[in-house]
C-alpha cells in the first residue's frame, strides 16, 4: 500500500513512530559510543597510556624466551613492557640481539647512572624468560625533564635566579681525575669562577624552574666527547643498560643432562668396585668365622683365668690386697703434710735470705763508704802514703834493734831446726851420766 493511500491518520500516528525509532537510535548510538570511549579510556589508563615514558635498551647474546610486550620488573613491579627484539648485523662486534622496553613514570626514576642494569632470569621450566631492572645505588638520573641550555660563562652570570639552576655535567680538574663541580650543583659564582680558572667557556645547565612532560635530556658517560653529562635527548640516543643474562632453565637442563652422561661410566664403573667390595667383604666375614671358632678354646682359657683372680687366696688378692687403698691414702696424707712442711720451711728460709741479703748490703755499703773515706783522705793529702811508707820502715828498724838488744834478745830467740840428716839423741838420766 502506498504511503499516499493512508488516511491522515494513519500517517501521522506513522510519522510519530518514525520519530521515537529514530530517537531510539540516536540514543542507542550514544550509549555504545559513551561506552566504548569509558572502555578505552580505562584501558589506557590501565595499561599506562596517559604516563610518560623513558625508553632504554640493551643487549644480549640470544633472545630465547623473550618476546615482544613481555613486562619488565622492578622491585617486583610490572613497571613496563619490551617494545622491540632485533638481531644486530653480522659484523656487530658485540652482544648481537638489540633488546628496547619502556619504563613508565615514576618508576624511571629508580633507574640511575650507577648500579642500574638489565638483568634476564629464568620464568618458568618451559624455557621462558623475564626481563628485570634493577634500582640505582648512585649517580645521577638517567632522564631529566627540565630544559637543558649551553650557556657562555657570561650568560651564566646573568641568568635570573641564580639559585634555581644546575650543572649539567661534570666538571674535572685539568688531570681528568677528580671531579671539581659535580653535576646537578646550584650555580654560584664560587663554580663559574672556578671554570673560568679551568678555561672553560661554555657551561650545560638545566633550569630546575620548569617541569616538562617530555624528556629534555639524557644522561652521557663518553670520555671519547669528554662529556660527562646530559645531552639533548632524541630518540636515537637511548640510555644503554649493561646486561646480566642467565641461560634458560631449558640449556641449564641440557647441560645437567650432558653432565650426567658424561659422568654414568664413572658411576657404572664405581657400581662394579662396589660389587667387588661387597664380595670380598662376604669371604672376610666366612673368614672371620673361622678365626672365631678356633679362638673359642682360648676364651675359654681366658674366662678361667679370670675367674682365678677373684675369691680370698686369689692372684688379685695377692697383687691388690683389700688394705691397699687405706695405706695408700695414708701415704698420701703423710706425703702432704711432709710438702706443707718443706713449704713453710722453704718459706722461713726465703725470709732469712732476704735479711742475710739486706744486711749483707748494709756492709757493702758501709765498706763502700769507708773506702771512699779513705780515698777522699788520700787524694787530700798526697803525703800519707809516704807517711805511712816511713812509718812501717822505721819500725822494722825498731824491731831489729830489739832483737839486738840484750835485754830482749831472749825474746826473740828461735829454736834452730834440725837437721834430717843428724842421727836422733838418746835422753839419759843424770845418774848415768854420773856413773860414766
């Protein structure tokens, strides 16, 4: 039926109808639009699309277990996800797969020039693997956000305040040995003088004033440029991480496999010596079976003894009497008041000893005294011995002349000795000298 065919009616209860579908539509279109932005919209803010992020790369010798949007660690954190795997060209002197990840903010802030690297461990049994970063021990940050400038010294002097700028790099000393002006110092004329005294005429620093949302610079260690500090940052100068990479559970498997190979004909061989020991171990104990049976009469023998040694009358008796030990603790109770004793005596004579020896002291010092008396005399006057010389001769003469002397001649008689050779004179009586 045509549409003209209708009443007026008809048409326009139709065109009413027509109107709700259409809103009915519109609204349903908005619903799943609003809902497909709500979905995208906490996707992306799940996944970290809405933050900043610090790209950073590194290589390794192979890329078993790792592949692209795998997450990267830090501290037990999913902190970001590799973003390129890459095979280096076959001249590449060093590790050959080129391996890039995104860390998202803030946790790049963890990452510093010193102690950060990039280290690949085992995940599972099943040969995969997990990329994790480790937090920085010192240093400097790999990434800033504040604008990097190259000013002149001059320039440098006049920057508003002062205060709120920092180097940018490392300052040496004319040796290269030892850093003068760190990086990240405030500015201060005390620096800038001191790169005017080290003929320096253009300095990096970063204006600590303004925050951006994208990386200004990225942090250089290349003694080839002598730069030691942040450069302009772009997408071809990322940050490198030197790489600490353990084998997959899987090579670690083989290994032990081969290993194990390698080792059972030493293990079979050590079974076989087993086996022999084993069998000589049993002829040993038959043996000892034997020797066991022809030491019983021995046994036998030995018991019997033995039994001799107990009972009154026996051989232990003779040989330790039951009297023993009170004689013998006797003697030792005799023998300790006999050392007590010494000791006491040995005590009194050391006592004695030391008095002998203090007075025997006394009289040396005495005699010490009295010869020095005596040479204090001798030195005063040097006559006395001359005196003393006259003195002795003149009273030898005085002893001569009295033996002279009749009146003490008699004195100084002496009975002349006789002669060995003279025959021995008999005593007589007077009377028998009177009779001859």
């Amino acid at each position: 039926m045509a549409l003209q065919d209708l009443t007026p009616q008809l048409r326009t209860r139709l065109s009413r109808m027509e109107r709700a579908v259409g809103w009915f539509v519109l609204l349903a279109t908005l619903l799943l639009v609003s809902g497909f932005a709500y979905y995208v919209y906490h996707t992306a803010q799940r996944k970290g699309w809405f933050l900043v992020r610090a790209p950073y790369s590194t290589y390794l010798n192979r890329a078993t277990g790792l592949k692209v949007g795998d997450p990267v660690n830090l501290m037990g954190f999913d902190v970001g996800h590799i973003t390129c795997i890459t095979a280096m060209r076959a001249d590449w002197e060093y590790s050959p797969v080129y391996v890039e990840f995104d860390i998202k903010e803030p946790f790049y802030g963890y990452l510093w020039s010193v102690g950060s690297v990039a280290r690949v461990t085992s995940a599972d049994l099943l040969g995969q693997r997990a990329l994790e970063v480790t937090k920085g021990t010192k240093g400097y940050p790999i990434y800033t956000f504040n604008p990097l400038r190259i000013v002149s010294l001059g320039e440098a002097r006049r920057l508003p305040d002062l205060d709120q700028w920092r180097t940018a790099e490392e300052i040496f000393d004319p040796t290269e040995t030892r850093v003068l002006v760190p990086a990240l110092k405030p500015l201060s004329p005390t620096n800038l003088d001191v790169l005017a005294s080290l003929g320096r005429t253009e300095l990096r620093v970063l204006d600590t004033r303004t925050q951006r949302k994208s990386i200004t610079g990225v942090w250089v260690g290349d003694p080839q440029r002598k730069l030691h500090g942040y450069d302009f940052y772009a997408r071809t100068n990322l940050y490198w991480l030197v790489a600490e990479e353990t084998p997959a559970v899987s090579e670690q498997l083989d290994k032990i496999v081969a290993e194990v190979n390698a080792a059972l004909p030493g293990f079979f061989e050590l079974t076989n010596q087993i086996v022999h020991v084993l069998t000589n171990t049993a002829v040993l104990t038959s043996n000892l079976n034997v020797v066991a049976l022809h030491a019983q009469p021995a046994a036998a023998n030995l018991a019997a003894l033995t039994s001799e040694l107990r009972g009154p009358g026996a051989l232990g008796q003779w040989l330790l009497p039951t009297n023993l030990p009170a004689t013998l603790e006797t003697t030792l109770t005799n023998a300790s008041r006999v050392l007590a004793t010494a000791n006491t005596a040995l005590g009194h004579t050391d006592t004695n000893l030391t008095g002998l020896v203090e007075n025997l002291n006394r009289s040396l010092e005495n005699l010490a005294g009295i010869t020095s008396n005596l040479n204090t005399q001798v030195q005063a006057n040097t006559n006395v011995l001359t005196a003393i010389s006259d003195a002795i001769v003149h009273a030898d003469e005085f002893i001569q002349g009295l033996k002279r002397h009749w009146l003490f001649r008699s004195a100084f008689k002496t009975t002349p000795a006789a002669r060995p050779d003279a025959p021995p004179q008999i005593l007589r009586s007077p009377k028998d000298s009177s009779e001859r």
